[in-house]
C-alpha cells in the first residue's frame, strides 16, 4: 500500500476521539471499567443531541440556556419575554420530553 492510499484511507475514517489509549502494560480491570463509563457517556450526550435537534428552536433555546449556559430562570423570561412561571413551564415539559426520548432510546436516566 502506498503513502497515498493510507492517506486517503485515514481521511475516511472516523473523526471521533479515542476514548482510551492501550500502553505497554495492556489492558487491565479498571481501565475497562473507565472505557465502559466513557462509552455511556458518549452514548448519552450523541442521545441529547438528536433529541434537541428534534425540538423547535425556542423551546431548545431555552433548554440550552438554562442546562448548558446555566442561565437562571429570571435570565431566560426576561430574554424570551416570558413570565418566569411560563420558562418554568417550558424547561418542566422539555425535561419530560427529554425522558420519554432517552426511554425510547433505551437509555435510563
């Protein structure tokens, strides 16, 4: 095989990052339990992805600024216009949203 050929070859592999690296000593009990707990959490992070994806872009806005911004509830009416129990309304009724799609998924939270 060519320098080419494994050049283009390693351009169509996949992208994602390692999640564990094997040194010399091998593989050992507790680094196939880190492997196992990182591969759930890939799992459940590329799972919300899809499912804020699926969301319309309000309802996700304020999903995202009060889970991954970590704006309080007063933050997200006053940027929304909203009252805050309306926000509240909101993030109430995506998390449930969120469990239903994550059961569906057959990931238990």
């Amino acid at each position: 095989m060519t320098s080419k050929q494994r050049a283009y070859l390693r351009s169509l592999a996949n992208t994602m990052e390692p999640i564990i690296h094997v040194g010399k000593d091998g593989v050992n009990e507790n680094m196939i339990k880190q492997a196992s707990d990182a591969l759930e959490a890939r799992e459940l992070a590329e799972a919300i992805d899809r499912f804020l994806r699926t969301l319309p872009e309000r309802e996700c806005s304020i999903f995202l600024r009060r889970y991954w911004y970590v704006d309080s509830v007063q933050d997200i009416a006053a940027r929304y216009a909203l009252r805050e129990n309306t926000a509240k309304s909101i993030l109430f009724r995506t998390r449930e949203k969120l469990r239903r799609y994550l059961a569906g998924e057959g990931i238990i939270v």
